[in-house]
C-alpha cells in the first residue's frame, strides 16, 4: 500500500510540475572531510532554497532530509552519522530563512498548501544520480513540524518526527483556545512578526488552520513515522495525537520520554532528576527506524514505548519507591481502568460527594497567576515545585489523603467541571500535581480552556452570568506512578501567565479588549453537579524478583538494584492470558498458565534487560527492568 501510494504520488507530481528544477551549485569541504555540495534548489514559484549535500562517496545511497529554519550550520557531526552508516543527508534552509530565497511563513509553505517546498525537494532529491530512489525526513521542533507537513503533502519511505506540533491551532498558537505567548515568542526570535497579527487574526479554527493541521490528511498519509515525544514538552500532543490518529495504518512508532522540549538528553527535567535510563538514544534509535524502512533490516520491538514516571530525586529529597521505567504497549492509550477522583470541599477521593456545595475565587487578569514550570518552550519548564501557586487567593485546592497503594496512570487526564462565572467569557486552568512526602507540590500536568470555546473551537459560545455549565479540561497524556504515601493535588485557577495571554472576561476577540473585567468564578461539586477527575489507571505488572543481589536463585542482601549470580525464576503476577519474557529484545519464554514464570538460565555478564508482555485479549502491555548478572551457564 505504501509503495502503490507512493508511485501514484511520484507520477501525479511528474504531471503537474512539467518544468525543470533549477539549480546552481557550489563545492566546499567540511573540517572532518565530508564532501559537501551546496545549491540553490528552485521551487515551483521561483523561489530558491539553499540545501547543502553530504555523501558518502560515488554511489547511490538512500537519503535523508532536514529541513531548517535555524541555519544549515552546525550539522557536521550529524552528516558523520549518517554518511557513515550509509545515507545520504540534505540539509535545506526553509524559505525564509538561513540563506534561502522569500519570506518565512512559519510552515504555510512546506505542506499541502498553493506552495510545496517540502514536496518540490523531495522531487529534486529523487532526480539526483546519487539517489537511490528512498527518501526519510528527519528533525525535531520545528523540523519535525516540516516533516509533518512534507508526509501529509506527498508519502515518502519513512519518517522520524520529535517533539513536534502536528495542529498548529491545538499543540502551537492557541491550546484549549487561548493564545499561547510562548509561540508568540519562537516567532520573534525567528524574526517572523509578521506572522503574529495573521494568527491572530485567526483566534477560531477555521480553514486557514486545516492547511497546518495534519488530521486533515490523516486518510492520506501512508509514511511510516517514528514520533518522539516528551511528557514535558510543550508539543507533547501534537505528537500522541499524530501517533493516535495514525496508528490504524500499523507502521507508526511512537516514544514518549520524561522530557521537556530542550532536555532529551539531560537528566534534570525542572526540579526532578531522573536515572540514566531515561537519556534518549537517538542514534540507536534513528538507525533502527531508517534501516528497517530504507535497508530492510529487521528489529523487533512492540509500536509503543512509554517512561513510566516514578518517584524522583531532587535538589532535597532521594527517591525511594517505584517508577521511573519503561513500558511498551501495542496501542496508544494502553488499556486502563477509567476511574473519577470526585472534588469535594477542598478535598479528592474516589468516593461520591453526596451533597451539592461550590468553590469561588475572584480573578483579576491584571494580576495573573503565574507560570511555573510546565510544558513551555521559551520559559522554565518541567516539574516544577508550585507553593507559590497555592499561596494564592486565586487558586483553588483540592487534595486526597496520602496514597495507601501505589497508583499507576497513562493515557489522557481529563478534568470533568461544573462551573459558573459573573464574566461572558473566562479561562480554567487547572494543574494536577504529584506531592511527595516532605509536603511539596510538583506539576506533572496540565490544561487550560476558554470557556467560549467549551462546545468547540470553531465557534464561540459565551457565558450567561451566573448560569451553571458543564465543560471538560484536558490535562494531556501522562505516565506516572503516584506511589504510597504521595497525595494527588489539583490546582484550579484562571491563568497561567506569561505561557498564556490573559483572558481579559470581556469577550472581545484576541488582544482586542480595551479594559480587564474581575470575574467571580466558581467550581460546583457534589449532588448533581459531580466535577471530577478521569484518571485512566493501568494494572501494575509485578515482577518478582526486581530488587536485591540473589546467589543461585536465593537472596543474599537488600539493594536498590537487581544484581543476579547464576541462575534464577522471574515470576510475574498480573491479570491477564498469556505472558512473553523477552531478555536485551530477544523472546525467550511464553507462558500461559499462572503463575507466570520464567527460568532465567542465560548466558550473561553485565547489564541486561528485560521486557514482560502481558496479554488480555487483543490489548498487550509491558515493563522493562534493568538488572546485572553474571551467569556462565
């Protein structure tokens, strides 16, 4: 299906664009020797877009793109990787920018709009003697959001997308239909302005957002794509929602890590500090995308991967209990039990609230709450510790009582309220926190939703005063263990300034307000009006052993790690039919009967991995521990 859609594209462009590409050329010679050409590559409109060319040497290679708006400087040791592994790079300035020709219009022209510079490159690459006829796209941030435009443009072989917006209405300019400040902020640095007062202008979705919105063409695209994401990073939707809409295709991928948009390869994510485990290996994992789809080299791994968000260590606290893994599923979201966390009086638990009660607060948009830390992209981002958040008259607090049994969520947190407010329009934002037991508070997610925009973005429905209404918060996906005695807190508030505009109570368009209003907002529970929490809670895999140094099958001493000294059985408890041991990604046990065991008699010296699939029905789920050994058998 991939290869017949690809073909009929090829030959659907040869119709349509019947001129020669232009080009003109230059040779320099990069400082590790790789040979780089550069050209003024023309689009269909004239418009000449620099790109440099490294290759590996006089053949014909598969090739990778990456399309930039930062400057085609600075990718030498990325050129290393790949020519030495052999591919191919192009590395192109988007229009507008670095040294290409026109006016940058922030992705308007490297999708499926009147221009197609994505397309038209990938049509000049295919022509070039030292193709082989395969092309992939590669990047992150706004790379990756021209990679997302060039796949619902035209299909190619293969993509890896990170960190990237897909609906530039949702994930980018105005989420939950708010303008979000930080976008505002990308454009200016890139020198881009001008493109401020075209959004704007655009404050509903509205057929200019279809042409950067890439569910548009979710029945179109057939391209394989890597998407990797971060559960603190300001495009974390934009990549589930492009991996969710996609997945039915089945040759999507998708990696969510603990990281915000600029920390993939730190361990420090805002206040928390995470282990080792959760660095992102990009190389590996480039490597394994692109030569499966462009060299036919098999690897087997389930299409979903996920860090499991444990208790971590900060600048005042060590980390003690579980988490902090990954884990593997064959969809996204996993299977889950959906549970309600109801809202009481200041108050969170799984019981009903039998009778009817209401919190307000006064909320003056000139004295905003604050933003901190978050999924931001120019501000401080990340779990960050939120007291004086709560300090605030204007932030309501709802907490449960410290956690008896570990909890264990992934997939999207929906915040489900019942509301009023004295204003026609206001914003709700809300911030679900993970409180450890030395009391402080850390932001793990988040949402915010004009609350004209409550039925749909497309329109706008205000406020009568006064009047009741019901409306829902998405605080996005989220994979994390609220261990015992951890509370869960939910901050409700207004604002979340200066990631967002503020939200004048007025009802005027964006920007448009001539003055602030104060608005009495209230949030109702109990009785008939049950605000809540949907939490999608999954079953925890206990596998056994996981911590201590064992000697033939029998523990010798407590550790916070797993050391194995010759032989030993991995037993799993879950409810489930079947049962897969995989050790370092190779299957090496099933079992369908419980319990579920495994015989560990491998040959092993050093750090070892192993993945546990457990299987009900259709639906699979798995945990990967980490553990040294050191058997001769």
């Amino acid at each position: 299906m991939v290869k017949k859609t690809y073909l009929f594209s090829f030959l659907f462009l040869l119709l349509i664009l019947p001129f020669p590409f232009k080009i003109e050329k230059t040779t320099n010679l990069i400082l590790n020797q790789i040979p780089k050409e550069t050209y003024m590559v023309e689009m269909r409109d004239g418009i000449k877009l620099a790109t440099d060319v490294y290759l590996p040497g006089n053949g014909k290679y598969p090739v990778v793109l990456i399309r930039t708006p930062y400057g085609r400087e600075g990718f030498e040791d990325i050129a290393g990787f790949f020519t030495k592994n052999g591919y191919a790079l192009v590395v192109q300035d988007i229009r507008g920018t670095g040294e290409s020709e026109g006016i940058f219009r922030a992705f308007l022209d490297d999708g499926w709009n009147e221009l197609q510079d994505g397309n038209d490159t990938v049509e000049w690459i295919l022509k070039q003697d030292w193709c082989n006829g395969r092309v992939a796209i590669w990047g992150g941030s706004a790379m990756g959001i021209a990679g997302y435009m060039l796949v619902g443009c035209r299909n190619i072989d293969c993509a890896l997308v990170a960190i990237a917006a897909s609906n530039l209405y949702e994930h980018a300019m105005y989420p939950g239909g708010e303008f979000r400040i930080d976008a505002e902020e990308w454009l200016k640095d890139r020198k881009a302005d001008y493109m401020i007062d075209v959004f704007l202008q655009h404050y509903n979705y509205d057929n200019f957002w279809k042409q950067l919105d890439l569910s548009t063409r979710y029945d179109f695209v057939e391209t394989p794509i890597y998407h990797v994401g971060g559960w603190f990073d300001i495009f974390a939707e934009g990549i589930i929602d492009a991996f969710v809409g996609l997945q039915n295709k089945e040759n999507q991928k998708l990696v969510m890590g603990p990281w915000t948009h600029e920390g993939m390869f730190s361990l420090k994510q805002g206040d928390f500090i995470f282990p080792p485990n959760s660095i992102f290996d990009a190389s590996q994992e480039t490597l394994k995308w692109f030569d499966y789809w462009m060299k036919g080299i098999e690897f087997n791994e389930p299409p979903v991967k996920f860090y499991m968000i444990g208790e971590c260590s900060t600048e005042n606290y060590m980390a003690k209990e579980e988490g902090n893994e990954w884990w593997y599923s064959n969809e996204w979201p996993p299977m889950a039990n959906k549970r309600k966390l109801f809202l009481g009086d200041g108050t969170l638990g799984f019981e009903k609230i039998p009778n009817e009660g209401y919190n307000e607060y006064l909320y003056n948009p000139a004295n905003p709450a604050p933003t901190i830390g978050g999924r931001n992209l120019v501000w401080e981002a990340g779990p960050k510790e939120q007291s004086e958040l709560e300090a605030r008259d204007d932030v309501l607090v709802y907490v449960t009582p410290p956690l008896n049994e570990s909890i264990a969520v992934a997939g999207e947190i929906k915040l489900h309220l019942w509301i009023s407010s004295s204003c026609k329009d206001t914003d709700f934002v809300a911030k679900l926190c993970d409180v450890y037991p030395d009391g402080k508070s850390y932001l793990i997610s988040e949402g915010i939703l004009m609350a004209r925009h409550r039925k749909s973005f497309e329109r706008e429905d205000f406020l009568e005063e006064g009047k009741i209404y019901e409306i829902n918060v998405s605080l996005g996906n989220i994979a994390i263990m609220f261990n015992r005695g951890h509370r869960i807190k939910l901050f409700i508030t207004s604002s979340n300034y200066p990631a967002y505009e503020r939200n004048p109570k007025t009802g005027d368009a964006i920007r448009k307000n001539e003055h602030y209003e104060i608005a009495r907002n209230r949030i109702y529970f109990g009785g008939k009006y049950d605000s809540y929490i949907e939490l999608p809670i999954i079953e925890k895999i206990e596998i056994s052993p996981t911590k201590g140094i064992y000697f033939a099958g029998r523990k010798l001493l407590n550790a916070d790690f797993l050391f194995i000294i010759g032989k030993i059985n991995f037993e799993v408890m879950a409810s489930c039919d079947k049962v897969i041991f995989y050790l370092n990604n190779e299957k090496k046990w099933e079992d369908d009967n419980q319990p579920f065991t495994w015989h560990f008699d491998e040959f092993a010296i050093g750090k070892q991995k192993m993945r546990v699939e457990i299987y009900k029905d259709k639906h699979m789920i798995g945990r990967e521990i980490e553990f040294f050994a050191f058997n001769l058998s």
